[in-house]
C-alpha cells in the first residue's frame, strides 16, 4: 500500500534539544517516501544506524536517494563508497555484499559502513561529491533535504544539522516546509527543490559536482595522506636511501624480510614495493597481516585514497574476508594472524 506524506503530522521547525529529528522528521518522511535528496557538507554512514526504519521502508517503496556531499569523508566511508560503485559492474562482488546485507533495517543498525556499500551498489542511493569552484573557493556547506511520495508532495528541511554523530551532539535546527500547505512553504519547497537540480546536473558555474568514478580518478577524497611534494622530497633525501637500498635488494631476490631499526620506515618501504611491483603488473593480490589491529589500520588509512587496490579489513570489527575471496581483479587483504589461516 502506497504511504502518503499527508497523512503524517509536522511541525514547523525542528531543534536537536527538544526534539529527536529522526524520530519526528527522518525516520518518518523516508518510510512515507520514493525520492529523497539530500545536501550536506559532511555525511558518515553512522546515520544509517540511527534511520535504519525509515530507510527500510523507503527501500520497500522502491526509493532512490541522492546524496550531494563535500569531499570530507571518512577512509572507512571513503573506501566504503567506492566499493559500492564498483560493485555496480562487478556481478561476484555485488553478490558478496547482497549476501552480508541481508536483512536492511538490521543491517544498516548493526553493519553501517557495509550497507553504505550495498545501498550504492543496488543504486538505491547515488552519491555525488560537490567541489566549490569559479568565484567560491570554500566548502560546500548547505544542509537541506527533500522528500517525495508517490503523489508528487514533498518536504523539505532546511538548517544547520550535518549527518555526523557530532551534528547530533551540537544544537542545531532545522525548518520545515511542505508542498501542500501554503503557496508560501510550496514556494520554499520549489526553491530548494530547483537548487538541488541545478548542483546535481552541474548547471551551477560555481560548484563543481563528480561522480564516484570521477572523484576516484582525481583523488577529490579530503583525508590525511603524505602529500605528493613531501613524498618527492622525502624519497630525495639521502636519510632514506636505506629505503631504495631494500627495495632494490627484494625486487631482485623476488622475496625476503625487512629487517630496519624503529622509525626508518619498515611500513613505507613495503607500501613503496607493492607500488612498484603493481606498477610493473607483478602482481594483483596483496595480503598485509599483523598480530594487532593498530597497525592495520594505520594501514588501511595510508592506503584508502588512492591505492589501486580494492582494499577489504578482515580485523576488530570488519569481517570482509568472504568478498575479498570473492573479488577479482586488484585486490589487498588486511587481515589480523588471529583470522589468517
């Protein structure tokens, strides 16, 4: 049965100390909706957790999200969302996470990293990074939202409220506008609604928007890395020639341990030999394993932003060993000793 927006009751403004949003605004308006468009300068897949209802119910309605986000994501996230958009095309790994996300609302509760992964995967959400650009040099910065039911009513919201678990920590509000109820809230929503089209379609000369493939392609994700200037220097100072040395050394024996004091880079130089053996097409599977979880992560976040490598965790609480066996193609494991074998 087709839910309507109409039949649900709003109030006019919404604030993070009186109200729970996502129980009064959120949750709701997704369950009642098909469409949802959402601009926001930061986004985690920590707010599938606290929608997990709203957004099962939008899936049962044969829902489609679009989400408009700046480049500051979080590696997990990151890598998260590319995964999905590869998965697009990738019939073994979207069958890999079909068989993780297996029940929607749970899922997106207990496993909100793998369903970010899952959702952009079925294109029930497309994700889009917004890159100010002519006269804007800033962020991107609007926080608005738009709902539609299958009748063509919408609700918008519009505030100050990011989708971060800060943003629920913070006091921050937001107005609420519905097509229906006056020719003043119907032209609000209009407005926005015309806004979002035109960053969305890139009809806007001062914001730039990017798909998945090509954010990937010109690394647009903003997260710590060692810059491309500083890795330059750091491979031209004569400190660490050591480091050539080594890799000089196992690329000609094709095997061997690095055997370097505290400090001189053990975790750079491995990284700089799979660069070098990828490079070369030597090889398409990497497994990195360690004792602690630390380290892999330390890791995974040197990795995340550009590494050619589809990356899968198998330690603490990621358990992506099942679709990395699965993958094809350029894939590396970081997997703690505990789950090697």
């Amino acid at each position: 049965m087709n839910k309507s927006l109409r039949s649900l009751t709003f109030p006019s403004d919404v604030d993070t100390s009186k109200d729970d949003i996502d129980q009064v605004l959120m949750n709701p308006c997704l369950a009642h909706s098909v469409s949802y468009d959402r601009g926001v300068g930061y986004f985690t897949s920590g707010w599938l957790q606290r929608v997990a209802t709203g957004i099962a119910g939008f899936a049962q309605n044969g829902g489609t999200m679009r989400l408009l986000t700046s480049p500051k994501l979080k590696p997990e996230d990151w890598a998260a969302i590319k995964q999905g958009s590869d998965a697009i095309d990738d019939e073994v790994l979207l069958q890999a996470l079909r068989e993780e996300v297996d029940e929607l609302a749970q899922s997106a509760s207990s496993k909100p990293v793998q369903t970010l992964s899952y959702m952009i995967a079925e294109k029930l959400l497309t994700v889009r990074l917004a890159v100010p650009t002519g006269k804007l040099s800033g962020d991107y910065h609007p926080k608005l939202g738009i709902f539609r039911d299958h009748t063509g009513d919408s609700v918008v919201f519009h505030g100050s409220q990011n989708e971060t678990e800060q943003g629920r920590r913070n006091f921050e509000s937001l107005d609420v506008f519905l097509s229906w109820a006056d020719p003043r809230d119907a032209s609000r929503v209009e407005s926005h609604r015309k806004r979002f089209e035109r960053l969305w379609t890139n009809s806007d000369p001062n914001v730039r928007c990017f798909d998945i493939p090509e954010a990937i392609r010109g690394n647009l994700a903003q997260f710590y890395r060692p810059s491309r200037s500083s890795e330059r220097q750091h491979k031209a100072d004569s400190r660490w020639r050591h480091q050539d040395d080594a890799i000089e050394c196992f690329l000609s024996k094709k095997n061997g341990v690095l055997e370097m004091a505290t400090g001189t880079g053990k975790t750079r130089t491995a990284l700089r030999i799979i660069e070098k053996l990828t490079s070369l097409n030597l090889v398409d599977t990497v497994i990195v394993t360690m004792r602690g979880n630390d380290l892999l992560e330390q890791w995974f976040q040197a990795m995340v932003t550009d590494s050619a490598y589809r990356i899968y965790r198998h330690f603490g609480q990621n358990r992506e060993g099942p679709r990395f066996v699965a993958s094809r193609g350029r894939r590396l494991l970081l997997v703690s000793q505990s789950y090697l074998s």
